[in-house]
C-alpha cells in the first residue's frame, strides 16, 4: 500500500517545488497566495489612509490656528483704529497714534477712484472709510447682512472724514488725487437696482424703526 499523502501547511506550500504539487496543494497555494497579495494591498490602503488622515489633521489644526492668528489681528487692528486719532503730529512710538493735527491736520489721504468713489485711508492705522453706496451697503441692508442703524454708522463717519482737513496729502489747490476716471455699465446697472430695493425695504419698516436706526428719508 503507498503511503497518504502528507498534508502540507501553508508555509509548506509555499515553498515546496511546484512539480511536487497535487492540483488540491496548487489550488491551495494559488488562494493563499491570493489572499496574502490582497493582505499586502489592504496593509498598503490602511497606510496612505492613515497618511492621509493625519494630512487631513495637520491641515485642518493649520487652518485653525491661521483663522485664530487672523481673528487676534483683526482684533488688534481694530483695538489700534479704536484708539486713533487719526491725526498727525505725536512724539515718539508712544504717539504715533495720539497725534494733535495741529500742523497738518489729519494723516488721512482721501482718493479719487477711477470708478468716481472717494475713501480715504488713514495713514496711521489703515483704517479705510468707504461710503457704503460703494462697498453695496443698501444691498447688504436688504439681504440682512448689514442693519439699517449700521448703514447709517458708516456713512455718517464717511461724511465725518470727508469734513476733516489733510493738508499733508491734499494737492496745492485742496484738490484731491485721483487717476482718470471711467463709468462700468454693470456697476451702475447694480447700484441702481440696489437703490430700487433698497426703498422697496424701507417701505416694509415702520417710522419708529427708520427713526431709531437714525436714517433720514427724502422729502
């Protein structure tokens, strides 16, 4: 009688010498060979996963810490425009922001934009005064992102700025500087449906609201 066939393991299998294989033992090592590629190529996934997670971390605790360094300088410049004046003059570090003006005024340079808008920025501080017909305000006001009181805020220290003297930036005449000037249809074309809308809104609130918001309507 010939003597059964020894049952091989897997690490038998894998290193006898194919001609010495059943077709079961073949069948056999070609699964487990299968199975051990599959493993390779589920360790190689868990890996770049792993990889890409801790990435994914180390961008998103990046993020963070950039929107926190823009939140605490935010906060600082406007603690520093807070405490401006605005004005020129001052000694030392200490008064660069304390100054009297009573030289040259204020250190404001207000601009003529091509577009027709005037802002000045403070050369102090950048603090920068908009009227808000120009940065969209009434449409601001109108889709809720900007409060009727807030609107008037701005503009009525936009009006304020407009007021002060700067002789240091005013040309010899008291003009502004300002580059040539161009009309954008499509600006125009908005400002004008923002203004339709805007009194559209205004007709919703009540004369109490108008008032306390501190806006004055047309005659």
């Amino acid at each position: 009688m010939s003597e059964p066939t020894k049952h091989r393991n897997i690490e038998e299998l894998l290193v006898a010498d194919i001609n010495t294989l059943t077709v079961d033992e073949m069948t056999r090592r070609q699964s487990v060979v299968t199975l051990m590629k599959a493993e390779r190529e589920l360790e190689v996934v868990n890996e770049q996963n792993r990889r890409f997670q801790d990435d994914k971390e180390t961008r998103q605790r990046q993020v963070s810490s950039n929107l926190e360094n823009i939140r605490k300088q935010d906060e600082e410049n406007a603690r520093v425009q807070k405490m401006c004046r605005h004005k020129t003059g001052g000694k030392d570090r200490q008064g660069f922001f304390m100054g009297d003006g009573d030289v040259y005024g204020f250190a404001v340079s207000k601009q003529i934009l091509p577009t027709g808008e005037i802002y000045g920025l403070c050369f102090r501080c950048q603090k920068e005064w908009h009227n808000p017909i120009w940065t969209g305000g009434k449409r601001k006001v109108v889709n809720g992102e900007m409060t009727l009181a807030q609107y008037v805020q701005q503009e009525r220290e936009y009006k304020e700025m407009l007021s002060w003297t700067c002789k240091t930036f005013e040309g010899q005449q008291g003009e502004l500087p300002g580059g040539h000037m161009f009309l954008i249809p499509n600006l125009q074309r908005q400002q004008q449906k923002d203004q339709a809308d805007f009194e559209v809104y205004l007709k919703t609130l009540n004369p109490t609201e108008i008032a306390m918001s501190g806006y004055q309507l047309s005659a």
